[in-house]
C-alpha cells in the first residue's frame, strides 16, 4: 500500500557499507521501520542518509506492506528544516538524548496522533528559540502525558512522590522518593517554555534526570539503558 505521512526520524542503524534501517514515529501509522538502500550513495540524492538525522521531521511516500517486515521509502523531504538544532553543539547533544529516550518509550504501531503533534511542535519551538538547560526535562516530563504516566499532581501538601503509583502522598514506602527528592520533582511541574529563565541548578538538573529516567524504566517495559545520558550529565 502507497501511503503518505509526516514522521519523526527515532534513529538510523547503517547496514553494511552504503544502506539505513531507520526507524520512524509516523503520523498516521506509529511506529514504524524503513529500510533505504544506498543511502550513502552519493547517486541517491533523494534518499540521502543526510535526512534521516535524529529527530528530524520528514514528509516520507512510503510503500507499506504491513507484514512486520522493513517498510520502504519512494519519495521524501523535509517537513521543517531545523536552523539551529544541526549546528548548535548543546542542542544536537540534546536532541540526541531525546532521541533515545524515544526510541526506547514508542513501541506502538499504532497510530497516536496527538503524541506526534506534540513532538513536532516542541521540536520545531525547541529550534526556533534560545537554548535553555531545563528543556528535556520539561519534554520528558510533558511526553508522559502522550505515553499514558503523567504524574497525578493534584495533593500539593503531599511530601513523597511514589514513582510506581505515579502520585503523590503523605504515606511512605520503600518505593517512595524522600523528602528532598519529592521537593526537586515537584519543581518540574513549574517549568515554562515562557519563561526561559532555568528552574534547576546544574546539580539539580542531573539529580532530576536521573529521577525521570527511573520514572521511565518503571512504566514503560523492557526500557534500556540510556547511553547518551553520561554526555548530557557532562554537559550540565
């Protein structure tokens, strides 16, 4: 079946010299994987490994056979031209991180249109304004609402937050963050893409991550292991 739609590029494996299985969240298909061959021909100018970047956000013609096999790819190009995300050394590190989170979280082939809408206008606000440290966490935190583990906020007197129950409470259990982790995960509910002024000292910053990352692995089966997370560590 020849298909249109718009997807966000996840990640793109090499396979052996010149081809690509990329792995795509597609608008009106979920998740989906596509193998391109010779992408890194300098003849197949129209499937150019250069698209297929992480998070990048592509308009792809795409032949479907829907057999749980590699999809392929007839036509493509860009749905937005990112301006700073490619060359801003802070950003491209971010967005590889986010990348993987990603890749790890979405596993659905189904389609989930109001999680793709939501990634492409962070991504696209995320290029178009100055870099503040606190975006991915403020993106993770915000994708848990399109996953289906948004943490319910709604006791703000509560002083543990249970991860496993996704809540709040006044009542302590071995899975129960302490006081002072509860205190730093409460602040991500504050954080404004209208006000660009950073809510976390560095400290912090990666004290909260590693708290998200945990929240991930415990609702979302067979998560692995973030291995872009040591670079973001070191850069904040």
């Amino acid at each position: 079946m020849q298909v249109k739609t718009q997807a966000v590029v996840l990640n793109a494996l090499r396979y052996q010299e010149k081809s690509l299985v990329v792995k795509c969240f597609t608008q009106h298909f979920g998740l989906k994987t596509y193998f391109i061959r010779n992408a890194f021909s300098a003849k197949n100018k129209g499937l150019n490994s250069a698209y297929f970047q992480s998070l990048n956000l592509l308009h792809i013609d795409a032949l479907h056979k829907n057999k749980a096999s590699l999809e392929y790819i007839s036509e493509l190009k860009l749905a937005y031209a990112y301006q700073t995300i490619s060359v801003d050394f802070y950003k491209n590190t971010v967005s590889i991180f986010l990348a993987e989170v990603l890749s790890y979280s979405i596993k659905d082939d189904l389609p989930n249109n109001e999680l793709f809408l939501f990634l492409k206008t962070a991504l696209i606000w995320f290029d178009e304004h100055p870099f503040t440290a606190d975006f991915h966490l403020w993106f993770l935190l915000q994708t848990t609402k399109y996953l289906g583990f948004y943490p319910d906020d709604s006791d703000q007197n509560s002083i543990y937050f249970n991860p496993h129950e996704g809540s709040f409470t006044n009542h302590f259990t071995p899975n129960c963050l302490n006081e002072a982790e509860t205190v730093l995960f409460r602040k991500l509910f504050s954080i404004s893409l209208f006000n660009l002024k950073n809510t976390f000292t560095n400290t912090e910053r990666r004290t909260v991550l590693k708290l998200l990352i945990a929240y991930y692995e415990i609702h979302i089966a067979g998560f692995k292991q973030v291995k872009s997370i040591e670079i973001l560590t070191e850069l904040f």
